[in-house]
C-alpha cells in the first residue's frame, strides 16, 4: 500500500472571514445531537462555491481551533492580564460565546445551586467576585421576631461567602485545567506536524 501524504489546509484571510459567516450560520446545527460530518461536508461545499477549497475535516479542525483559541482568549481577558488581541474573538463570541460550555462561570453556578440549564440566569464574567459586596437583607415580615430574622441572615451571608469563595476557587482551576489544555494540543498539533513532515 501506498503511503499517500495530505497535504496541509492554507486558510487565506477571506477564507477565514467566508468560514466565519457560514459557521454563524451553520452554529444552531452544530449543537444538534446528530453528528456533524454532514454539516462539515456542506460548510465545505459552501466554502468551494466561494472559491476556497477545504474538506470537512479541515472546517472539523478549523472549528476546534477557533474554539480552543476562543476558550484561551477568554480565560486571558478574565484574570484581567491583558485585553484580547486575537482579531476573529468577536466574531468567534457571537457564534459560541453564548454556549454554556464556554462559560465557566456558568457551569459552576449551576453545580453550586443545583439549577437546571433552562432556569439559571445568565453567568458572571470570568472575574473573580468578592464576597464582602454581597449580602442579604430579609423582606419585612411582622411574622418574623428580630433575633430570628438577624440569624438567618448571618446564616445566608455566611452560606453566599462560602459558595462565592468555593465558586472563585473552581473557576481559577478551570482556567488553569483550559490552559494546560490549550498547551497540550498546541504540543500534540506540533507533534503531529513534525511527524506528517517527516513522512
């Protein structure tokens, strides 16, 4: 058997902005339970209509990395580090940025309170909250004796600084676990490269 080469997909900048608008419009089939090889193939074939040649594993791939790229841009702009200077993270944002896998916070709300994805409101930036601008002040209620509506509110106050110091913990090991996710693809893309170049 022959060993055939594939040879390397070069997205050129309008092919990038044309992969762009048809994943924004290919976005609400992405997430559908079927697979998706039928939605590469016609995202591809659009693309070629348009005079840019790709497979469907190139517009597989092409997605992946702009996701990776997107979930690392985001993780950056939330520890406050730097502002985002890849030039597609807007476009990318308004394709996925609303799907709550990318949205950390989001996920662990939602751990944290037990809501379902269709009752929780939407998340917080990726910054971390501070627990002493959040408190609780119960509603008047002559039911409810001074000694008793003092307690449950130290109660709640106390149970929101934990679930807010808990929620900060979890989202700084998300972003380091996404970090080192984006570092061992980009190790594994190189590797991979390497090994295809030599072959």
């Amino acid at each position: 058997m022959e060993n055939i080469k594939k040879s390397k997909t070069i997205w050129l900048p309008s092919a990038d902005e044309a992969f762009l608008d048809i994943w924004g419009e290919k976005a609400a089939e992405l997430r559908g339970p079927r697979k998706n090889s039928h939605i590469y193939a016609e995202m591809a074939q659009s693309l070629g209509v348009l005079g840019h040649e790709v497979r469907p594993i190139d517009i597989k791939y092409k997605i992946h990395n702009f996701t990776m790229k997107y979930r690392k841009c985001k993780a950056e702009q939330g520890t406050g580090c730097s502002p985002v200077s890849w030039k597609h993270y807007q476009r990318v944002h308004q394709i996925i940025g609303s799907d709550r896998v990318n949205n950390v916070d989001a996920v662990v709300v939602d751990s944290i309170t037990g809501m379902p994805d269709s009752v929780a409101s939407p998340a917080p930036s990726l910054s971390p909250i501070s627990s002493a601008s959040f408190s609780f002040s119960p509603p008047s209620s002559p039911a409810l004796n001074e000694a008793s509506a003092s307690a449950k509110v130290s109660e709640l106050n106390e149970t929101i600084k934990s679930a807010m110091t808990e929620n900060n913990k979890l989202t700084a090991e998300l972003i380091d676990i996404e970090k080192k996710k984006v570092a061992a693809i980009e190790l594994l893309t190189k590797s991979v490269v390497s090994f295809l170049e030599r072959n």
